[in-house]
C-alpha cells in the first residue's frame, strides 16, 4: 500500500525543531528548486521539501511536479484534508518565506473566504442520501438495460437495451468521478476501493484516471503539461501546438510535432470530432490497462482492478454474444458504447473553447490558482431538475475550485463564485483590463451554445493546421489511439 507507507514514513520523519528559528527564502530562490528530483514548494509562507514524497504522492507524479517551486497554498488546501497538515507537512519542513514575499490578493483572500464558509455550514459533507438515490437510478438502468437486451427477441429492443447500458455507463461515470476525488466518504481508501469495486461494471481504470486526472486539474489546458488536451496527432484545439516544430509532451513523456497524419487529421477535425467520441471509449479501456500494467509499482488496488475489467468485458460481451446474429451483437456494441460517448462530449466541454496556455502557471499574481481556474473552466448552464443529466460537470468552475466538494453541493457553491467573480472582474472595468489583460469572467453557455462554441475553437484550429509547417516525427511515434484521450 503505497499511500499508507507514503503516510507512515511522513508521520514518522524527524519534523524541525518547533522553537529553531527557520531560514527564510525568498519566491526567486524556492523557484529554482522545480524539478522531480529538486522539489521545493510554499504552503501559507512556509516553505517545505517535497522531494523524497514525490513518488509516494497518493494523487500521482505529475501534480507535484507541475507545482513545484511555487506557492501551492490554494492548491493544497483544496486537494486535501485538514489533517494532512497536522500528519505529513511537519517532515518536510525546511524553512519559511521572507517578509513581503506572499502578497494575497483582495480576489484571493474572497475565494478563501468561500472555502471557510462552505466548511462552516457543513457542505463538504456528503448527504449519503444523495447516493443511495443514484444507486438506485444506475440499478434501475443497468438491470433495464440488461432486461432489454436478453429478454427479448426484437432489434428495437435490443438497441434500447444497448442504449441504456451506454446511459448507465455515463451516470456511472459521475460516481467514479466522485470517488476519484475522495468526494464520497472523504477517505482516501475507502472511496479508491469502492471505485476499484465498480470496474466490474464500468470497465475502466480509477488508479489510472486519478493519476490523468488530478494532473489535468493542476495544469489545466496547459498545452505541454495537461493530458486532457494533448491530443496530436488526432485533434488539437489551439493554433499554439504549431508555433514549433515540435514540443515535449511532459506527461507522456514523448516529443509531439505537425506529422503527416497530424496535419490531415487535425486539418479536419472539426469534421469528424463527434463521431470520434462515440469511440472514445475503448481508448480509455486501453489507456487504463496500459496503466494496470506498466505502472504496477505505483498503482493502488492494481489486482482488484484487473479482476474487475475482467468481469466486466465478461459480461459485456456475453450478453453481446447472446443477440440472434452477428449483425446484431456488434451493432449492440457500438450503439452501447456511442451513447456512452456523450460523456466525452460533457468533459471536454468545460474547457476545450476557453483559454490555453504555453509553460506553466501560478508565476504571479495574474496567473495564480483562481485567476488561471476561471480563465480555463466554465460552466453548462442548466435547470436543476436536470443536474443528474450532467452527473455534476455543469459546474466545473466550482468543481476546478473546490474538487473535495460534493456533487450536490456545487450548485450552492455556484452562487457564491459568481458573487466574488463579479465583485472583483466587472465586466468592462479599464482597472481590471489593466490587472488582468487576458481577462476573467464567469462564463456559462448553455449545452448546445457551448459547444458551438467548442466546435469553432476546433474550426478555428483546422484551419491553422492547413497552413503549419509538419514537424520532425513520424506517425508511429505518436499513435492515433493517444490522441482520443479525452478523459476529465
């Protein structure tokens, strides 16, 4: 269990002395130590090394690494719980922040404001009623999808059946979600079995989606650092990927370039964007794999994992297996899994058409962790009655902000950023141009208004690949398969 030595070795490292006197540094001299073998990061002006932990990080490499060197307070308050402050920052502590070093913004100090009140009212807390309604809701499509499938003998019914199967898969894939986030029970372990336990019925990996995924929150649309939109050579969704001949995808670890397949692909991609994602799914069940597989030294519940995707491609393909022809059993794999593909399309909404950026960010006060949050998330506007349609990525703003919060608590959430957003980002205002030059704002389109919007940012992106110059890598050091990851 590595989050359980990773805890134990942290509680039992020697903390400094509490009365020494603690040297103090300053932001130009903890920016030097930004590398996975030289980690240093500041959380509430004291300053501490990460280095030895980075392997042992429950959430994955790539989280640290992309944060270290910099003030990770918002950051870390929100990724973990208060404990963790008391049990595992006291080893690595080496030192404080010099004075007039760590200014809080007005903005800053509103957005913790949010974060105080929301534990003060008790809404980090889960309403376990709340999940037994939605187990009920995923038993009753599972087991209708199911009923469709085998107790019938019609086409029509049979499709139906492979319909709700597809729904059932993306309203199960909001509880994964949940549990990724330790939003359910709120403890690390529990809510990691339990989504290891529901691969048997969902067939993906959570080890390997908490290692994309909490990477992807950290760097978001970062076009070197966010897995979620390095997707060369299939689609790209900014003109940026071709200002060079290539760049180094830093979770991948590979170089990516405009190849002869990236530049058709990507040129039309606007094209064929929503049938790739009615496809999407069987890259996840290879991506999640590969992970299981190649990665066993830092995976969690690994053997539980595989055990589940073993029974799950089981009765996927049993009940496949028992429609009257062939015709059949692969149209109800393909219209199971393209329903399905609806959730691509839900993840990749929320940022796809909004800001992207080249390096990294939190480098001061215009790109820190709520400025760059809001310029690279936003929000689907919807009813609440629909809320359950969106399994929670409605609210992605509010969910980027505060992941440890529940699904049923962003709503509530919601009111409060938009309050802080419009306080301090007017629309309009010369004084928050100037601040802020790249601009900030609450934004929340509809479904079907955001992604015209998204599929114009894909547009906008094919047309720019037509005229790019092609890279210095070939089609096999990229694999088309790569680039359909569209997991968030």
């Amino acid at each position: 269990m590595i989050a359980l030595e990773a805890e134990a070795a942290a509680e039992t490292a020697a903390a400094p002395p509490a009365k020494r006197a603690l040297k103090q540094y300053t932001l130009a001299e903890v920016a030097k130590h930004c590398h996975r073998d030289d980690a240093w990061v500041i959380i509430d002006e004291r300053v501490y090394d990460v280095t030895r932990f980075i392997d042992k990080h429950p959430g994955g490499v790539g989280p640290m690494v992309n944060l270290a060197g910099k003030d990770c307070t918002d950051v870390f308050a929100n990724y973990h719980a208060a404990r963790i402050y008391r049990t595992m920052l006291p080893g690595f502590l080496i030192g404080e922040m010099a004075p007039g070093e760590i200014v809080v913004w007005p903005h800053v100090a509103d957005f913790r404001r949010i974060r105080q009140e929301l534990l003060r009212r008790g809404l980090f807390e889960t309403d376990m009623g709340y999940y037994r309604k939605m187990f009920a809701w995923h038993a009753l499509l599972w087991l209708g999808g199911l009923y469709l499938s085998l107790g019938f003998e019609s086409c029509t019914a049979h499709m139906l059946g492979a319909s709700l199967i597809g729904i059932f898969w993306q309203q199960l894939a909001g509880i994964g979600h949940d549990l990724g986030h330790s939003g359910v029970t709120h403890n690390f372990y529990k809510d990691h079995v339990i989504g290891s336990l529901l691969s048997c019925v969902m067939g993906l990996s959570v080890g390997w989606w908490k290692s994309d995924h909490n990477t992807h929150h950290v760097v978001c649309n970062a076009i070197e650092h966010d897995p979620n939109i390095q997707l060369m050579p299939v689609l790209s969704i900014t003109h940026k990927c071709f200002r060079q001949a290539k760049f180094w995808d830093s979770y991948h670890k590979k170089w990516v370039g405009m190849d002869d397949v990236a530049h058709l692909l990507v040129s039309y991609q606007h094209l064929f964007f929503y049938p790739l994602m009615a496809l999407a799914r069987w890259n996840l069940y290879v991506q999640g794999l590969i992970y299981l597989i190649a990665q066993h030294d830092c995976t969690h519940y690994r053997k539980t994992e595989l055990a589940g995707i073993g029974v799950y491609f089981g009765w996927v393909f049993a009940v496949a297996l028992s429609m009257p022809s062939w015709a059949q059993a692969v149209a109800w794999i393909f219209v199971s899994h393209g329903v399905a593909g609806i959730l691509h399309v839900q993840i990749v909404l929320s940022h796809w058409s909004m800001h992207s950026y080249e390096g990294r960010a939190y480098t001061g006060p215009d790109d820190e962790w709520y400025i760059t949050t809001m310029r690279t998330t936003m929000n689907v506007k919807t009813p609440p009655l629909l809320d359950f349609v969106h399994i929670g990525l409605q609210f992605q703003i509010e969910h980027h902000l505060f992941p440890r919060l529940p699904r049923h608590n962003l709503r509530i959430a919601r009111e409060m950023v938009k309050e802080v957003v419009e306080k301090h980002f007017p629309a309009g205002s010369p004084e928050c141009k100037r601040l802020f030059p790249l601009g900030v704002a609450y934004h929340e389109p509809g479904f079907f208004e955001g992604n015209l919007e998204m599929w114009r940012v894909l547009k906008d992106a094919a047309f720019a690949a037509r005229s790019a110059k092609k890279g210095e890598h070939g089609f096999w050091e990229c694999a088309i398969w790569e680039g359909m990851n569209c997991a968030g």
